[in-house]
C-alpha cells in the first residue's frame, strides 16, 4: 500500500516499515546513510534507487516529523 509518493508499507517486505515502493529498501536506511555522510550517488548506486527515491524518503520523514509532538516535563 501506497502512503506517500513513491513510499510503501506492505507487513510482508521488511516487517512492515516504509519502503521504496517495488523495492525492498526501507526509508530509514536511506537516511541513515546520508545521515553518515553518503552522498545521493553513492546510495542510488548501492541501493540501486533514484534520486526521485530519496526526494521521497526525505518529503515523508520532513512529513512525519512535523507531526510529531514531544511533551517535555516540568
């Protein structure tokens, strides 16, 4: 099931998690990596993805992120 462009969720690919859709690379990998200093080039050759995949992966994490809401105790 599509949840977001380019973005999958299927309980029997990677337990579930957000994928490139028709792959099995899930959305938290990719930003792992570029969060350990890959560069677009490098995970679309690694991950055999496109740059589109990324834009994606980057639009739903920015989208699930403004959603969140972190109490802070007092």
């Amino acid at each position: 099931m599509e949840i977001a462009t380019r973005i999958c969720v299927d309980e029997k690919i990677c337990f579930g998690k957000p994928v490139i859709c028709g792959t099995r690379v899930p959305v938290d990998l990719i930003l792992g990596q570029l969060a350990g200093g890959m560069t677009y080039e490098d995970v679309i050759r690694e991950y055999d993805i496109v740059r589109e995949d990324i834009f994606a992966a980057l639009d739903y994490a920015a989208k699930v992120l403004s959603g969140e809401e972190i109490k802070i105790p007092v």
